[in-house]
C-alpha cells in the first residue's frame, strides 16, 4: 500500500460511507479537497479517493507547498439528491472524521462541495480552506486555478508554437463549470478561436457572449485546434481518444486526465505535448492554503499562483532536452517514453 492513510466511516448521522486517504504527511499537514459524487457502489469512490489524494502530493511538491496529499470522497447513490438536512447531516459525519486526525488533515471544495460547506464541516480553521471570506477564509478557489490555467496555456503555447501570445491560436476548452468558464475570457480576449462544450447546454449562453463555436464533449475532446483544455472530470484522456486527437498541445485543470499513467507515453507517441494536470490545475490550492493555512497576503498568493507558468516551462524544456514526455519530469511516465 503507497498510502500513509486510508478511513473509511458509514456515517452515523447520514448512513453514507465517508473516504478519506491520507497519501502522505512527511513533507507536512495533508490538504486535499472534499468531493461529493454518485459511484455505482462506494469502492469506485475509494478508488477515486486513492488516486486524487495521490496526484496532490505530486501537485503539492511540484508548486513547492509544504503539504502532503489527501482526499476526502463521499460516494453517493447515483442520482440521488440531499436535501438541506440530509447535506447537513453528511457534512457533519465529515467534519467527525477529520476531526479525529487532530489536524493532520485539512479539506477544501472538490466536486460536489464549496465554500460554504467548509463551514458547516467543523469550525476549526486548521482543518479546512477556502471559508467563505465572511468566516475569514479566501472564498471560492476556482478564480485562482483559472488564473493559473491561463498563465500555463502561455508557458505552453510558447514553449509548443513559439510565442506565449494567445492571439489567433485555436483553443478546445471542455468543461465550463467553475473553473472551465473563467479560463475562457482571457483567449476569447486576445481573438483567439474558440471551441467549447458542456454536458449542461444552457452554458451555451457563455458561448454566444464569446463567440465561440459549441459542440458536444465527445466533438471538443476531438476538434482539429492547437490547444485543448480539459477543465470537467478525470479519465477522459485514453488510448482510444489519443488514437483521435487533432491538437498539437493539451493543458487543462481537470484533475486526473488520463485513464492510466501510460496513455502520457502514448500522448508523446504522437507528437502532442500534454502538460501534466498536477502542475496545471494547482492555482487555487496555491492561493488558498497560502492565505489561511501558512499567512501570506493576497498578493503573495496570487505571484506564487502565476509562477505556475514559470514552473510548466521548466518542465517542458527539460522535457524536450531529454526527449520524454512532460509527465515523466514530474513523475508519471516512462522515462524513455514508452
């Protein structure tokens, strides 16, 4: 077993089972988000949990925070809807579990949670980030992973075509939830060509403002751009949509692209340079555990934040010097790139 951690509660207030694995904690507290979501049975949250929790201390080391990985998955029925008693109560068992770590352990919003729900899970602002800024905390992180998306997808167009400028590049961003929908302005600012898709088809309504083409998910992951941005679910990235992809370049937040740390060699195989999401997606835990857990100032936080695309072109230089792929520099991929 390659976790420091793993807890798994039937909570007493809610009868849900509440996941909770603890990577590591010799580089310091494990932080990791709290993820609400439906799996057709508890195990596949916690091999949800045993991944996630994972990739954050690779996305901890990478940003150098001083931070173990961790993740918190409650696995809901599918389809199944709290109602406002019902969240209380699953919050509530939460908070009983990280409780009993006695602080070796501190949460956030993940999929299914945000800001608020930090509150209704302890009390205790060392357990948790991003409070609400009337509770004192830094308020939603997405802004700063979008801020962070966007500083990337420059280091990387310029590093892949040259210029960092975003000006008449083609950009496929799938996914415009609350971190998918912020990184779109910036490109859309700069005319660059866009593409975007959703599952949700009143997004459309951003796509209309922007001027940007809508298509389906399936057709985004596909379209001929330079650039795509995965910014909903994990796992999307895989051999068979590999063998499809018309893009030159991939940088996006959504945590947990690929299918297998393999499908990174094969990304290679083709020519397609894939930036990996540790690094990427690292913006809002930055900001967050920065101003509440270790006292920066706003300011502090959000340099740190846009340092992410010094950091990605490091990686892709000493990736391109020694002839493997970007993950393999940050420690998924085969060295030789097969």
């Amino acid at each position: 077993m390659n976790h420091e951690q793993i807890l798994v509660r039937r909570g007493s207030r809610s009868g849900l089972p509440v996941i909770l694995a603890i990577h590591t904690t010799a580089p310091g507290q494990a932080i990791g988000g709290c993820r609400l979501a439906g799996y057709a049975e508890w195990r596949y949250g916690l091999d949800d949990a045993l991944r996630l929790s994972a990739a954050m201390t690779q996305k901890c080391a990478v940003a150098g925070l001083p931070h173990g990985g961790a993740k918190t998955v409650v696995a809901l029925p599918p389809g199944a809807a709290l109602g406002p008693g019902e969240r209380r109560a699953l919050l509530h068992d939460v908070g009983d579990v990280i409780a009993g770590l006695d602080g070796a352990y501190a949460t956030g919003p993940d999929v299914g949670t945000g800001p608020p729900d930090m509150t209704t899970i302890t009390d205790r602002p060392t357990h948790v980030f991003c409070l609400p800024p009337e509770a004192g905390g830094s308020g939603d992180s997405s802004p700063h992973t979008a801020t962070g998306v966007v500083a990337a997808l420059r280091a990387l167009c310029e590093a892949v075509f040259g210029t960092a400028d975003l000006a008449g590049r083609r950009f496929a961003i799938v996914g415009l939830g609350r971190v998918g929908a912020p990184v779109a302005p910036p490109p859309a600012a700069g005319q660059a060509k866009l593409v975007v898709a959703d599952v949700d088809p009143t997004k459309r309504t951003l796509a209309d403002e922007l001027g940007a083409a809508w298509v389906d998910p399936d057709d985004g992951l596909r379209s001929d751009v330079d650039v795509l941005v995965p910014a909903a679910l994990g796992g999307v990235l895989t051999p068979a949509v590999v063998s499809e992809l018309r893009c030159a370049a991939i940088a996006g937040p959504a945590n947990n692209q690929l299918d297998a740390p393999g499908t990174a060699d094969l990304l290679h195989q083709r020519g397609i340079v894939w930036a990996p999401d540790t690094v990427v997606s690292a913006g809002g835990v930055i900001y967050a555990t920065g101003v509440e857990l270790r006292q920066e100032t706003p300011l502090e936080a959000t340099a740190r934040v846009r340092g992410i695309g010094d950091t990605l072109a490091r990686i892709l230089r000493d990736a391109a010097r020694d002839g493997v792929p970007p993950a393999a520099v940050v420690g998924g991929g085969s060295r030789d790139g097969r």
